[in-house]
C-alpha cells in the first residue's frame, strides 16, 4: 500500500496568522444610572447612552461632550444613540466628559479613550525559513558528494 499524499491547495497544515485587525478608539463611562459608550472612526464619534440596570436605550436625553476640554457638538439620532464630528483626532490621554441630562435626572460621566496603536503584519511570519534550511541542505549534499568521493578512492585505491 502507498502512503497518500495531498496534492497543490490540498495542503491541511496550519495556516498563517493573520493580523488582528485595528480597534477602533473608544471609550466607556458608567454610573449608577447611566452607561454610555462611544466609538472613534477618523474624527465621527458614535455615542451609545443606556440604562445600566437593564441596558435599554435612554430616550429623549440630551448629551453634553467634552473631549480634552474642548465642548464636542452633539447630535441626538434617536433611541439612545447620537453622533458628533470632532475638529481633530483626539491624542492619546485626552479623556471625555459628558453630562447626561434626561427628565429629572441629570448625571456626570468621565472616561479614559483607548486608543491603540496599529497593528503591523509581519512580512516573514506564517512559515518557514526556507533560505537557511536550503542552505543547510545543500551543505549536507556537498558533504555526501565529498565522502562518497573519498570512499570511492579508498575502495578503487585499495583494489
């Protein structure tokens, strides 16, 4: 019986790692009565404002932003969530504010934005080092070829 092999795109060996994609910056804020989570792609901020006993939506609020000490003009979508458009990207450290005003309640939030650095692929991962290994391989056949060479001359010498 032959051993079976698998043939090109058959192959069922571990695959490369891909690389994590880059989070997006964001930031969380809870209080006793308020959960508001917020989302940076380029300089659009998505706002999420919530109920943190049961986390449904808090309707007909108004939101009051501050990033880095600088007020952010907040729109109210609907159903707890809003948008704003920041000048520039926030930097890292600059940590956001908001007053959550809704019926009688009113709330102060504070946040820490997490901002990661971007994730690189790296361009020799997922394989092999297949110049050392052939270069090792071809030194090894160079020593085969030598000895069997000197083995030759001893046996044809010997004769």
């Amino acid at each position: 019986m032959l051993p079976a092999h698998a043939g090109d795109g058959h192959d069922h060996g571990e695959a490369p790692a891909t690389p994590a994609g880059v989070a997006s910056p964001r930031f969380s804020a809870t209080s006793e009565t308020y959960e508001l989570v917020g989302i940076l792609n380029d300089r659009k901020l998505s706002l999420y404002l919530d109920h943190t006993a049961d986390n449904s939506p808090v309707k007909d609020a108004k939101l009051e932003l501050e990033i880095g000490g600088k007020a952010v003009a907040v729109t109210n979508i609907g159903g707890g969530e809003f948008e704003a458009t920041l000048a520039s990207e926030p930097q890292p450290g600059e940590s956001p504010t908001a007053t959550v005003l809704a019926g009688n309640n009113s709330d102060l939030l504070a946040a820490n934005l997490d901002i990661h650095p971007e994730v690189h692929a790296d361009k020799n991962s997922g394989g092999l080092p297949w110049k050392p290994i052939a270069g090792g391989a071809a030194v090894l056949l160079a020593l085969g070829a030598a000895l069997r060479m000197k083995r030759n001359r001893m046996v044809g010498g010997a004769a």
